[in-house]
C-alpha cells in the first residue's frame, strides 16, 4: 500500500499510516501468548509452534525459493549465483529474501525460545516493571534495515550478517509491545480504560505521527512503531467495547471469523501474487506519484485488492484440495489456515 517518490511528504504520511503494523501483531503474540499461558508447557509449547506456524511457513516458503533460484535478478535475490544447496538454508533462516514479510518467523521464534523466561519473570512480579525501558528502547532504537540495495556489493557472509541483524534488531526494537501485550492480558481491565480514554489516546497517536512525519521530512529519522502503541491500545479498547455487538450479529461475526481464519495464510502467501502482479503489469514494488496522488491512490487500491483476492482465491482451492485428498488432513500445518 505504500506509493510515492522517496522523501516526498505525501510518501513520508503514507508511510506514517501504513508501515508499523508490525506492532500489532506482536502485541497480539505477546496478549495470546499470556491469556493462554496457564497451560503453558515448554516441549509442548515449542511442538505446537513447530506444527502450527514453522512447517506453514516451510511449505508456503517453496515458491519463493523457487523464484529466488530461477528468476533471481527480478525477485531481488541477494544471494544469486551462490549454490542452491547454500541458498534455501539462508534464506529460510532469515525469510527476508525469498517471502519479504517472513522475516517475522525467523524473529517471532527467538520470542518463542525466550517464552519460558518471560513467564519465570513474570511470576516473579519483575517483568512488567521493564516495560518503560523497554518503550524507551523502542523509541531510540529503530527497526532494522535490510534491502536488496544496501547488500548488492557486498561478500554472501556478510549480506547474510546484514539480514541476521535485521532480525536481530527487531526482536529489540519491538520486544516492548509483546510485553505490554502480555500486561494488558495480564490486567484485562485496563482495556476498558482505552476505551475510556479513547479521546486521549488517538491525541496522542497524531501527535505522535505528526513528530515522526516532521522528523522523517527534516532530518531522515523515523520511528513508525511509537504511534501504533497507541493504535493499538485504540483497537483494543474499540474491540472489547463492542465485542457483544459484533457476537450478536451473525454476519459481522462470520466475517470478522472468516478474515482471522485466513489471516495467517496470506500472510504466507501473498508476496507471491503481488510480485507476479508487478511482473504482469511491471509496476515497482513502491508504486511512485501517477498523474497525480488521488489518480495512483486508485492504481494501489486495485492492486491491493487483486492480490488480496487471488491469495484468498489460492488458499481456498488449496484447502479443497487437500481436504478432498484426505478430509482428515490438518490443513494449517500446510497453508496456515
């Protein structure tokens, strides 16, 4: 959803607006993972992870390797003309390469080997008491940096090194929102001082944007995460508030149900479509200004909503197919869903 020229103030509020979702989804680990740790058993723990999100993103990885390995000058590989048997190890430990937004798993699970010392600490009535070093951290350090560009040059241990501190840093960089998920579960009433507070709040969140838009334009320096705290606490608040509303009405609570159940899987997938989209119509990845904002505001929504469309037409032929190979099969150890 991103578009515009680099720099360019409508880029930079666009950006503002679209990049840092990142944070909500660690936030939600870190509520899911507290509301359910009273079953919480490390093997087990670790053999759901395995079963449920590293074999989903192993299997949805092969297509992406595939384009790494046979297209790889258009698919950006970082690590062409390096030996396949090298390659695949590379780039599903890192996933930024061959399936962009995957570099989530290979951080995701440094939260899942650290989950037993977040709950020993937790127990301990020690680790929430980290979080306001832990937001200070999330300020003023950023979220990693790892292009194709910035590698191109440079030997295969280190464009590998670049990618590993990427991860790296931005299991740092957004350790804080797993922990305040973790406390918001912890202390589900204070969702409702969100929702209280929701004026407050989304104050907050523009100014906050706002600083970091200033910033951006001025002097290069951007933090997208800081307002999607307060997003967060926004959606949170909105959610719980109407959460009776969205039960008592069956349609709104099957589709809220049916986008959930397929979240997952096209997070695995759908890099795929939108870089075969862009081959087809050979667009860039960041679409820049087209005659005008409203005119390639148009252009991104179409291609938003065609990718979108062919991943959730992909993963619902998939799941047919495997249901109808053996109508037993767990389907999420597959596609994610």
């Amino acid at each position: 959803m991103q578009f515009g020229e680099a720099k360019n103030i409508f880029s930079i509020i666009n950006c503002e607006m679209i990049c840092g979702g990142t944070a909500l989804f660690i936030f939600i680990s870190g509520f899911l993972f507290q509301h359910l740790s009273y079953k919480f058993e490390y093997k087990n723990y670790l053999s759901k992870k395995w079963q449920n999100v590293i074999m989903p993103y192993l299997i949805t990885s092969i297509p992406g390797l595939f384009f790494c390995l046979y297209c790889p000058l258009a698919y950006k590989n970082s690590f062409m003309g390096l030996n396949p048997f090298l390659q695949i190890p590379l780039h599903l430990t890192i996933g930024r390469v061959h399936n962009i937004p995957t570099w989530f798993i290979p951080m995701i699970v440094i939260f899942f080997i650290f989950s037993w010392i977040f709950l020993k600490l937790e127990n301990k009535k020690v680790l929430y008491k980290f979080l306001p070093l832990l937001f200070l951290i999330t300020i003023f350090v950023p979220r990693g940096v790892a292009e194709y560009e910035s590698t191109l040059g440079l030997s295969y241990s280190m464009k590998y090194f670049i990618y590993v501190r990427y991860i790296l840093l931005n299991f740092v960089h957004f350790l804080s929102l797993y922990i305040f998920g973790m406390y918001c579960s912890s202390k589900k009433e204070i969702i409702d001082v969100f929702y209280n507070k929701r004026f407050l709040i989304f104050v907050s969140m523009v100014l906050v944007a706002s600083l970091d838009v200033f910033l951006q334009f001025k002097f290069n320096f951007s933090n997208f995460t800081c307002s999607k705290i307060f997003l967060t606490m926004l959606v949170l608040g909105y959610l719980k508030h109407y959460d009776e509303f969205i039960l008592s009405h069956k349609k709104t609570n099957k589709t809220f149900d049916f986008i959930a159940k397929y979240s997952f899987g096209l997070f695995f997938i759908h890099w795929y479509f939108f870089f075969l989209y862009n081959q087809i119509f050979h667009l860039p990845t960041v679409m820049p200004l087209i005659n005008g904002y409203f005119y390639t505001l148009f252009l991104v929504l179409i291609r938003f909503f065609a990718v979108s469309a062919s991943s959730f037409a992909f993963l619902f032929l998939a799941k047919f197919i495997l249901l109808k190979i053996n109508n037993n099969i767990n389907t999420r150890k597959f596609l994610g869903i």
